[in-house]
C-alpha cells in the first residue's frame, strides 16, 4: 500500500519535472516547427545560473525565502538572454530551411552551449541545496518526502493552467495556436508570425531554463546534465502531440508515473521505459495521442 | 462484367459527404468525360476507385475482383493508373530520369537493388515515350523548371508507364492556358488511343468534354445527375442547372471565354 | 562509362590503402582503421540521406555490431574474423527489420528521433546490465584471420587491412545499388511519395531496406572499431552523441560520392585527435562551429568543393 503512495507521488514530481522541462520544446516545435536540441543546454545555464546566484545570495545573507525569487529570476534572465540570442542571431537566418537541417543547426548551437558552459563554470560540480532543505519533509508511515519535491507538483499545476489560459483566453494566445495550425495562412491573415516566433522561442527557453532553475537545489551541478533532458523531453513531446500543452501533461504524467512504478517494481528497465512508452504510443497514434492528422495532398 | 464497377460507393468526412452512392458501370476501350463543379466528389471518386481513400460504404470491382481495400500500388499493378490535379513528378529530376524511373519500376514486380536502372530498351521505350507526347525540347531539363503543361503530360506519361487497362485523368488541362488545351488533349487522346486503354478524364471545359468523351457523367453534391452520351447530359436539366450554369454559351469558333462554364447554382 | 571510371577510382583506392597500411606508421595506421569503420557507417548513412532521411540513431547497430562481437567472443569462444563481422553484419540487419517495421512509418523528425530513442533503449540495456560491465564495458579479445593468430604490429595492419577491403566492398556494393532501380528511388522518394506508390512501389518496404543495408554497414563498423580498439562500452558505442558524429561527418563530407564519407570520416579522425589532445574543453565548441559554418556556407559538404575545382580546372 505503501508502495502505491510512493509510486503515485514519486510518479507526480517526476511527472511535473518532466512537464516544466517538456512544455518549452512543445511550445516551439508546434509553433515553429523547430525540435530545439539546445533546450537542453538553456536547461543546463538556468541550473548553473540558480546555483550561482542562489550561492551568492545566501553568502549575502538576505532572508531565505526570497531565494525562490531568485531562481525564477535565473530563469528568466538566462531564457531571455539566450533565447533572443539563438533566435534573432542564429535560428532567424535558416527559418524555410528543411527542418533537419535546423535541428542540425540547434545541435550545433547545443555544442557550442555546452562547452560555455565548461568555460564559465568549470568542471566541478555546484550545489545550491539550501531552496531545497528550507521547506522540509513531510512524512506518511515510514515515506517522507520533501516538501520542495512536492511543491514541484504545484509549480507545474500552475505553469500548465497559466499557459493553457494564456493560450486559449489571450489574443495573442490565439494568434499563437493560429500559427500553430498554419503559419502560411497565419501570415496571409496579417499576423507577424516573426514577431510570434521570437515570443515563442523565448518563452520556451524561459520555461527550459525555469527547469533547471528548480532542479539545481535537488541535485549537484555539473556539466551534462543538459545532455539527457533532450532526449527525454522530446520523448514526452511526442507521446502528448506536439504543440499540445494538455498532451505535454498527459505525456509527462504516464511517463512520469510509468517510470516510478519501474523504479520501485523493475529498477532494470528504468532507464529506458519512457522510449519503449513512446514507440507503443507512436505504433498506434502516429502523431502522439493529441497530435493532428495531416490534410489531404491530393 | 464490366470491366470497372462501382456499387453504392459512398464516402463521409465526418458530417460532410462527398460522394452518396456512385454506381458506375466501365467498359473496355470507353472514353469516358466526368464533370462536376468543386468539391462535387470527382477526385474523391478516382482517390477511392484508385485506393488512396477507403469508401464509407460501397464497394469496386475490377475485373470481377473486389478492389475496394487495395492500396494504390496494387491497383496500379492490376491495371488501373491515374494522373494528378496537381501534376505529382519528382521535381528534382530531368524529365527523361522521370519516365525511366516510371518505365523501370513499372517492368519488375519488386525494384532490383543490382541491376542498373539505364537499361538499353527502357532507355528506348522512354525515347518513344518522349515523342509521342511531344516533349522532346524538354527532355534533360529539371522538372521543376518546366511549365505545367509539360509537367501535366508528364504526369500523364507515368501513368500509362505501367500499360494500364484504364487510365483516369484528373483535369488534364487544368492549369494551361485556353489555346493549349486542346493541343494537349489531342496529344494525349492520340496516344492513348494507340494503346486502346479505356479512359475517364475530369474535365470542365464542356467543349473538350463534347469533342473527346463518347460519354459524360455529371456529379453534383457528391451524387451522379447523369450518365449517358454528351449530347444527352450536356441538355439535361438538372445537369444545366447544377454544372453547366443556366446559359450554355455555344462556341462559334472564337476565342475561349464563351466556352460553357461550370458554377451556376452551386456555390 | 561511369562503371568503368568507378572501377579505375575503386582500383586506385585499393593501392593507396594497401600502400598506406605497409608505409605509414602505427598511429596513422590506427587512425585509418578507426576511419574507413566510421566510414563504412557513414556510407549506410548516405544512402539514407539520399532518401531525404537522417536517423539520429546510427550507433544502435554500431553498437550492436560491436557487442555481437564482445559476446560472441566472449561467450563462445569464437575468434575468427571473418565469421565475427559476418554476424556483426547480419544481427543489426535484423534487429533494423524488427525496428524498422514502425520506424519506416516516419519521415523527418520523427524518424530522426525515433532512431535516437531506439539507440537509447540499447544504450539503457547495456549500461543497466552488470554482466556486461555496464558503463565500463569489458575487452575483446583479438581475432584471428582463418587459423592466422598474428600480434602487435601485424595484428593491427592485419585489421586494417581487413576494414579496407571491407570498404572497398562495400563501396563498389553501395554504387552498384545506387545505379539500381532501388537506388533511383531515393530521391523520388524524397520528391514524391505519392508518385512512388501510384507506380506500384511500396515507399515503406524501400526505405525498409534501404534502413537494413545501412544497419549492416554500420555494423560491419562497430565490429572493425571493436577489434582495433580492443574494449566495447556504451558511451562509446551507443550514446546518442556517437550518433551525433555520424550525422555531423555526412555533412562534412556531403553525399555526393561514394569515397567522400571516407575521406570525410578521416578529416573528422584527424580533428578530433588533435582537438581532443590540445584543446579537450573547446572540441565540441569547434564541432559545433564546424557544424554552423557548413551548413551555411557549404551545405553540399566538404566533397562538393573538390568537384566544384575539379570542374574549374
């Protein structure tokens, strides 16, 4: 009974990890078409940013529970920084290219990033744990779990509704999903799909970053802990559909409760449960489980 | 038998039905002229009898054998070939590279990964292909440079690649100008009448309907208002209403323009 | 006749690599080696290419080539070359039908990821299974060449012998291929499935094979890779960046010839010898950059700029 408890909220803060990390590249590669490599490296910056600035800010000694304050300002600078960068100096030139090609062009960005990273940080490792043991444990029988975990429950819950309601309530949220349907009619209609793709971009960065940022108090900074975040985001970005906030939730909750009931039940096959998930879904909803069918061609 | 039947073919998008009921009975060596205003389930008609939609209902028979759930592959290679709206060639290639590809695939069952493609009498049939349909200036040159018409003929010449027992020609001159349709019809007509295949042609412009089809069928709606000889479908009633348009402008030999034109009621 | 132009490039290339393999010292010899077997993947990755299709998951069959290898020696005893990379040929042929089957289904970025992934579960299962030494990995012993159990010196331009004839093989295999009908249909593919599929073609079964053939060449280099190294383990045989190499060496080298994944393959090797030993916290900065710059500048690869002066002069 127990291990169902801790199978369902390991499955929840893994799943809301999973959420944060994956919304980003959803948002991107529905709108622009763009599987965005280098979200993993914008995830790696706002882990070492939160650290840093969480480690100065402690040395500084102000009240520590502004230091959530500053990871999600590490987000935001770091997305908005190197967002725009990639976007209005890298990704803007290659937009009507074949969209491997600009993958290959992330990927290239992605390399880059990351030994900048090794260049502004160094090889040793971070830690910033002082946001994570604040808020403490809670405790079921013999389970405790962190309380920080849990409130990563919470921040996703808030993300996902605070997007969706943007997306569907805002007009600019609605030029957005405009886009997302048919960037060509989109631009026909007047809607300055540059400006969009540029919004777009760096909201997605932002909420990749916004991922490191709340996992660097969980674990140790080093560099590539981007690396692995790709795969496994566009894992949860395919299962839901891409472009799909809701099918980036639903995505990273099977995912996320899949891979915690492996860990307890059959720790052999957790590392690669979320690919074997992702094949089953692909081998009967080609498009992800809220993806859209192609029109006709002829 | 007939060669080709249709029976109670129907076919629903959720609540929009493009086709209700077709029954349509082909025989050999019939040239067959369909007409329609858009969207009144003509290319929906060939996408199903050639395999690439699935009926809702109904079902077609070819030869005596049930073809409804065939892919198109397989019906090409039982003897039923088609051309595009939209000419569907590989851009990238020189014309002559598009007909050796169609030619080479066509003669095996399964593509050879040994054999070179640039055998000496595909290279030869493809040269008699060139000229028939009259596109020897065009030859070496990348399709995607080549204005429509040729691509059309082209497209054309694909399909019957396979010596296919029927050819279906989704508006083979669509797309060109009035003075070059009917060079282009009679291009295609010549030398599909060489090989005695039967065809059915989308058509709008009701002169090359009337000149080229021994028989017309109507659509409207999704539904066939008619079937018979042209001088009997292009009179009737409902066919002028919901095709034709109420004034049939007879051409008296001037520029196009005057010609009958679709549209009408329909809107 | 291009066939004979190719013969004559094919004999040419056969005397400079055996000339190289007696000439050159260790260290080059090794380096070819480890080359001509990133190039024989490559290869496998170019006539995907051709097709319009880039799989970010190539080093599943290199790996599984490799590990075939590993256990085969390993567990049977089996040391003979020729037998090795037989099977380091036929198992990922086999195991890309199994995953080709819902791979083949794909195009673009899907089928670009959905290889990856499929390399990440190999990746997953290897470094999972104690057995195999998970992350470290475990040595091969050296093979034989029918009976012959040569060592050292010999063994090395014995293997690399051994690779240069499979690449000689295998590129005379490839050009016949393209020349074939199946060939011809890659860049009709890549224009126009639908067309391919009205001329009675099924896209999907030739994109099948086309997937098994390069596996098999793949594999073929993992198992050359596998010998001349002397040690299999998982990050180096079947993590995605290995992948990753591949795909950055096809565009390096663009598809426009049958010897340019080689060459390409070794301009990579040279690099990356030299990057790593001098600059080991700038290599994938460079790589990255390398990556940039062709694509925008030269996005028909490094072979195009040799025919571009071969036309000129």
């Amino acid at each position: 009974m127990l291990t169902l408890l801790a199978i369902l909220v390991d499955g929840l803060v893994y799943a809301s990890w999973l959420f944060i990390v994956a919304v980003g590249l959803s948002l991107i590669f529905g709108v622009m078409k763009i599987l965005n490599v280098a979200h993993g490296s914008l995830y790696a910056f706002g882990a070492y940013a939160a650290a840093t600035l969480i480690g100065a800010y402690f040395n500084a000694g102000w009240a520590p529970l502004g230091s959530f304050a500053v990871m999600l300002l590490a987000a935001v600078a770091v997305g908005a920084i190197l967002g725009l960068a990639l976007e209005r100096g890298l990704l803007r030139f290659m937009y009507g290219r074949d969209e491997v090609i600009i993958v290959l062009v992330t990927y290239a960005a992605f390399l880059i990033l990351e030994d900048s990273i090794l260049l502004i940080w160094g090889t040793n490792p971070y830690f910033a744990f002082q946001p994570y043991a604040l808020l403490g444990n809670a405790s079921v029988g013999r389970l405790a779990f962190a309380n920080y975990d849990l409130s990563m429950i919470g921040l996703s819950v808030v993300t996902g509704v605070l997007l969706w309601w943007a997306l569907t309530h805002t007009r600019q949220g609605k030029l957005l999903q405009a886009v997302i349907h048919d960037r060509e009619m989109a631009q026909a209609l007047g809607i300055n799909v540059t400006r969009v793709f540029t919004a777009t971009f760096v909201l997605g960065a932002m909420l990749g970053a916004l991922g490191g940022a709340v996992t660097a108090p969980q674990i140790s900074v080093t560099p590539g802990i981007g690396v692995e975040v790709i795969v496994v985001a566009f894992a949860v970005v395919v299962i839901g559909g891409m472009g799909s906030i809701p099918g980036a939730a639903i995505g990273a909750l099977i995912v996320g409760l899949i891979r915690a009931a492996t860990v307890h039940l059959f720790p052999q096959v957790e590392l690669f449960v979320i690919y074997a998930v992702m094949s089953l879904v692909l081998a009967f909803r080609p498009a992800g489980l809220f993806g859209r069918a192609a029109a006709r061609k002829i | 038998m007939a060669l080709l039947e249709t029976r109670g073919l129907t076919k629903t998008f959720g609540s929009v039905t493009a086709a209700s009921n077709i029954n349509v009975a082909v025989d050999e060596r019939e040239v067959i002229g369909i007409i329609g205003a858009n969207g009144a389930g003509k290319t929906t008609f060939v996408n199903m009898v050639t395999g690439y939609l699935k009926p809702s209902q109904g079902s077609i028979w070819y030869r005596g054998q049930d073809i409804t759930r065939h892919a198109p592959r397989e019906i090409t290679r039982m003897g039923i070939c088609r051309s595009f709206q939209v000419p569907q060639v590989f851009m990238s290639s020189s014309l002559f590279d598009n007909l050796l590809l169609g030619l080479g695939v066509a003669e095996q069952e399964r593509p050879s990964f040994w054999r070179p493609l640039r055998q000496p009498h595909l290279v030869e049939a493809a040269e008699l292909i060139v000229a028939r349909y009259d596109m020897s200036q065009y030859r070496d040159q990348q399709v995607a440079l080549l204005p429509q018409g040729v691509r059309k003929l082209l497209d054309i010449a694909m399909a019957m690649a396979h010596r296919p027992r029927i050819v279906l020609l989704d508006e083979p001159t669509s797309g060109v100008s009035v003075s070059e349709k009917f060079g282009i019809m009679d291009v295609v007509m010549g030398a599909l009448r060489d090989t005695g295949v039967t065809v059915l042609f989308i058509e709008h412009d009701m002169e090359i309907i009337s000149r080229y089809g021994s028989r017309v069928i109507a659509f409207a709606e999704g539904t066939i208002l008619a079937d018979g000889p042209p001088q009997q479908v292009l009179a009737d009633e409902q066919v002028r209403r919901y095709v034709i348009g109420e004034e049939l402008h007879r051409a008296s030999g001037a520029a196009g323009g005057e010609l009958g034109q679709p549209g009408g009621a329909h809107a | 006749m291009a066939i004979d132009r190719f013969g004559v490039q094919l004999g040419l290339a056969f005397v400079v690599l055996a000339a190289a393999g007696f000439l050159l010292p260790a260290w080059a010899v090794f380096l070819l080696t480890l080359s001509l077997a990133k190039g024989l993947v490559v290869l496998g990755l170019l006539i995907l290419w051709r097709t319009g299709l880039v799989p970010f998951g190539q080093a599943l069959y290199f790996g599984a080539g490799a590990y075939a290898v590993g256990l085969l020696v390993l567990l049977t005893g089996l040391r003979d070359i020729v037998v090795l990379t037989l099977a380091a040929i036929l198992i990922p042929m086999l195991l890309a039908w199994l995953v080709g089957l819902l791979l083949c289904r794909y195009r673009d970025i899907f089928f670009a990821m959905l290889s990856m992934a499929f390399s990440m579960i190999l990746y997953g299962i290897l470094v999972k299974t104690e057995a195999l030494g998970s992350t470290d990995g475990f040595n091969v012993a050296p093979p034989t060449f029918l009976g012959f159990a040569p060592s050292g010196e010999t063994m090395r331009v014995s293997i690399y012998l051994w690779v240069a004839l499979l690449s000689l093989a295998a590129a005379y295999g490839v050009h016949r291929y393209l020349s074939s009908a199946l060939g011809q249909l890659a860049s009709a593919i890549r224009d126009n499935e639908i067309r391919v599929e009205y001329l009675g073609v099924s896209v999907q079964r030739v994109i099948l094979i086309k997937a098994i053939i390069a596996a098999g060449l793949a594999g073929a280099g993992g198992a050359v890779t596998a010998f001349a190294v002397g040690h299999i383990d998982p990050d180096a045989m079947t993590y995605w960046t290995v992948s990753g190499e591949f795909v950055f060496i096809t565009i390096l080298s663009g598809t426009g010839s049958i010897f340019a994944p080689f060459v390409g393959s070794l301009l990579f090797e040279l690099i990356r010898s030299f990057a790593i030993q001098y600059a080991p916290h700038f290599w994938q900065m460079v790589l990255g950059v390398s990556l940039l710059l062709i694509i925008l500048f030269l996005p028909n690869g490094l072979w195009s700029v040799f025919t571009r002066l071969r036309k000129r002069g």
